[in-house]
C-alpha cells in the first residue's frame, strides 16, 4: 500500500518529541529540578503541558513558565523529493528569562534552550539516526517578542529528504 | 455349675423370689464401686460438635493389645444409659468415637471405641465451616461404589471415615472434598501469623464416592460412614484462616467481610506505552481473603498480541517492563494478564501512542 505523504508530518512530529523529551537539559530547565524525581508519566505529561505540536498563539499562556511550540512544513511535494521545513518557537516568560544559567551555556533561558535544541536536533548523532529522513539544517533564529513572552523561533529544513 | 449360678427364675420354694431384682440392684451398685476404685478412670463424653462436654469415670478395657488392629479400638464400660453410639469420647488426649449399638447386661453397659485420627474439615451448603473428629482406614481393597469389578480390580487410594451421624455429617454431598493429609500440621508450622491464605503446599484431596447413612443408624443413634477417593487438588484448596482459626478445606470460606477471594490487580501509572521511550513497568500486586496485599508464588505475565516480535519485554520481579521502536504499531493494542497460583487472573488492554 502506498503510504500516505501526509502521514510523514505526523511521525516527523513524533521523532522531534521524542527526541527533545530525551534530552536530560531541556526537561530540566522546561521544568526545573523536580523533573529528575519526577515518575515517568509524571514527567512526560508536564513535557507535554510545556512542548506542543503546534504553533503558539500569543496571549493563550500565562504562567509563569517556558514553552516549544513547533510544527512542521513541507514546502514541496514530488513523487521522489519531499522538502520539509520546521519551525520551533522557543518561549520563555519575561519574569524567568534571567535567571537560569548552566554551564557551558551563554546568554538567557531562551538563549540556553536554543543551544540544547540545537544540541539535540543537529548534532546528537543518535537522534538524527532516529530521525531516518537525513540531516536537518538550521536556516535560522529570529527573536519573538509579545507583551508576556519572549523567545526564539528556530527554522530547520531537511531538503529532499525522501 | 455357672449355670445354677445364673438360674435367674428358681423356684419359690428353694429361694426367697428376688434373686432376679437383686442381681440387678447389685449388679448396679457393684459398676458404681469399680467406677470409683482405681480401676475405673475419668474420660469426657461428648457430643458429635464437641459443643457439650462431661465427664464421666470409665473402665477402659482392651487397652493393652497383640495386634495393630485391636489397639486402634477400645472397650468402655460405663453405667446403664449413659452413652449412645455416635459420641465421643475423650480419653487419653484423643477423641474415640462410640460405633456399633451400646447395649447393656443389666448391670452396665458397653460401648465400641473406634480411634479418631483425622479431624474432617469443610464447608456446608450454607458456606458455614465444620469440623468432626472421624475414624479414617485406608478402604483400598474395596470398591468405590462407582465402578464395578467384573473383570478385575485395579486398586486406588480409598478411604473409609466414619464419623457421627448428625445432621451435618449425614447432609454431606456425593463429591464433596477433603484435605486429608497429615503433611498440612507441618506446613502450618512454617506459615507466620500473616498468613490468611496458602493454596500453594501440595495436599492430598479426597472426594466422597459412597455415603452410607443407614448402615449405622440405630434410631436413636448411630454413626455415618462414607468412602472418600482421591482426586485431583484444585487451585483454591488450602489453608485458610477464618475468624482466627486456620482450616485446611477445599472451598473458598465465605466471610463476612470482603472481599473473600484471592484477587490481583496491575499497577502501572499508564495504560500507554510510547514508542521510542522509556519502558512501562506493570506491577502484579496480589491480595489475600482479607484484602491484605500479599505475595504470591508462580507469578505468570501472558501478552496477547499480533506484534509481540515488536515488543521488548522484561520481567523483574513481580513487574513486567513493555517498551518498543517500532513506529508501525502506534494506536495498537495488546493485552497483558496477571495469574498466580491460587488467584483469579487479570487482565489489562495496553496501548502504544506516539509521544506528542
């Protein structure tokens, strides 16, 4: 059976949770310390309160907390070459922009978050195995900025990826 | 000579007339002297429960015996009217039941002690627990009374018990069950004071094949004989202990409180497994008669599944961990059931989810 080309942007999704969800620093500065005392479906439903499949709507959040918003392009469609574009927006309240540091990291909460995403999306070899539709390619980071939020929206492609 | 000794009806004109009453009156009087003296004892006579007790003085007679058989039964001599076939007796620090019909020369009467070796322990029809001292012999080399012999006889494990004939004895289904086996004063040693339920130890089961209960009914009393065949064990025979009280018996007791079964539940914080995360871990936790969460033997995981080969399973302990990679068979479903020996198996219906 033919597979469907619009099921490839449901499991695109899947690999790019999966993959934030495993990586130890994202849980960790999305939900703070308590993440690693956290039991497993504790855990993964609070991920999933804060990293959704979708793109953000501003003045829909107001807690007080830092958010992924993502969701997934395919820009051309051919019978043998599909090209996919993925936009995440990377979202930190104001009030708790500043005060997260960790080593080896520089600038603030979304500049941080930037890098691990980076960290986990391009060069994390076994996430990009997983991903099995070849190498994402960060085109760009534009800053975000609403009256509550502030952040970083990221924009990955993965031309001819099939 | 003993016959002019015995000559209850002489003549008037040789003796004064009375002979007959006095003999009697003596003779009476005479059981009353020995009962007292030392060859005479005190032994209990009791009722088919147990319920009500006497004690009574007794001369025991064929207390030292020549052959195994005759030492497993006794001869009590009591004054007139004072016992019935079908009561116990006490003596000795163990039950003997009165078998055969207690009749009396005038002067006392004799009663047949028939040793008891096994106290019998089941429930009735109306889920109440008895218990009765019984008189168990091996019957093996006679017929069950289910099969005929005519062409030849293959031996089997039969039991002959006779016990009182009360109400409940004689009430006693064809197929009801036992437990009759000296193994379970040895299990019950090892067991500590949180054991309510062990249906794990092997015991010997017997089924009632053969119910007499007119064979020894005297009228006014008498006592029950049936034939038990063994047969298999089932997973709910055991040691159950019951208002305090531990009992070996082959049903479930019912108890006023619940739940009154052996029941095992699957923890887990998820009904879902993620494809390409961490495991789920199942947890069998299992439940004794009280509701008590207990542990139990020949813990089994079954998964019913059309992708199983999908599925990475491990076992630790008394959890089972369920991940997979495989992308195919997200919203799929697959179920998983707990069993043990002795409880009731559970099941769960699992599914695979993709993590969004």
């Amino acid at each position: 059976m033919r597979e469907k080309t619009t099921a490839e942007r449901g499991k695109f999704k899947k690999e790019i949770q999966t993959a934030l969800y495993k990586n130890d620093d994202i849980l960790e500065l999305i939900l703070g310390e308590e993440a690693k005392s956290m039991k497993p479906k504790e855990l993964r439903d609070a991920f999933k309160e804060h990293v959704k499949s979708h793109l953000f709507i501003d003045d829909t959040l107001t807690e007080t907390a830092t958010y992924i918003f993502y969701d997934v392009e395919f820009t051309e469609l051919h019978t043998n070459i599909k090209s996919c574009r993925v936009y995440m927006y990377l979202i930190c309240h104001r009030d708790i922009l500043e005060d997260y540091h960790k080593e080896g990291y520089y600038g603030d909460r979304v500049d941080i978050l930037t890098q691990m995403v980076e960290d986990t999306l391009i060069d994390d070899p076994d996430v990009v195995r997983t991903f099995g539709i070849g190498p994402l390619n960060l085109d760009s980071v534009k800053p975000y900025n609403s009256r509550r939020f502030y952040g970083a929206i990221l924009i990955f492609s993965v031309p001819n990826f099939r | 000579m003993a016959q002019s000794w015995y000559l209850m009806k002489s003549p008037h004109d040789q003796v004064s007339g009375f002979e007959d009453e006095a003999l009697s009156e003596f003779g009476q009087e005479g059981i009353a002297e020995i009962l007292e003296s030392g060859l005479a004892m005190d032994v209990e006579l009791c009722n088919y429960n147990l319920s009500i007790r006497k004690q009574i003085r007794a001369v025991i007679e064929n207390t030292v015996q020549d052959t195994k058989l005759k030492t497993l039964t006794r001869h009590m001599i009591v004054p007139i009217g004072t016992c019935k076939a079908g009561m116990y007796v006490y003596y000795k620090n163990r039950y003997w039941l009165i078998v055969g019909i207690v009749d009396d020369n005038m002067v006392y009467e004799k009663a047949i002690l028939s040793i008891c070796n096994y106290r019998m322990e089941w429930i009735n029809e109306s889920g109440q627990i008895i218990t009765r001292w019984a008189n168990v012999v091996s019957a093996s080399q006679y017929n069950n009374g289910e099969t005929a012999n005519n062409n030849y006889t293959v031996r089997s494990d039969q039991l002959l018990v006779a016990m009182p004939d009360d109400d409940e004895s004689i009430l006693l289904n064809s197929n009801s069950r036992f437990i009759i086996d000296r193994r379970c004063k040895i299990y019950e040693r090892s067991f500590d004071e949180a054991v309510t339920v062990d249906t794990s130890k092997p015991v010997i089961v017997y089924r009632v094949t053969r119910s007499d209960s007119v064979l020894y009914d005297y009228g006014d009393s008498g006592h029950s004989e049936f034939m038990l065949y063994q047969t298999e064990k089932h997973y709910n025979d055991g040691y159950y202990v019951v208002d305090g009280q531990g009992y070996w018996l082959c049903d479930i007791p019912i108890q006023e409180h619940e739940p009154t079964a052996l029941t095992c539940e699957i923890h887990s914080d998820s009904d879902e497994i993620y494809a390409d995360l961490e495991p789920v871990e199942f947890i069998g936790v299992f439940f004794d008669a009280d509701g008590n969460e207990t542990a139990a033997e020949n813990i089994q995981w079954q998964i019913d599944s059309e992708f199983l080969e999908s599925l990475d399973v491990d076992y630790v302990d008394n959890s089972i961990l369920v991940s997979t990679t495989d992308d195919s068979i997200i919203n799929k479903s697959f179920t998983i059931t707990l069993s043990a020996n002795g409880y009731e198996p559970v099941s769960k219906q699992v599914f695979i989810r993709e993590f969004l």
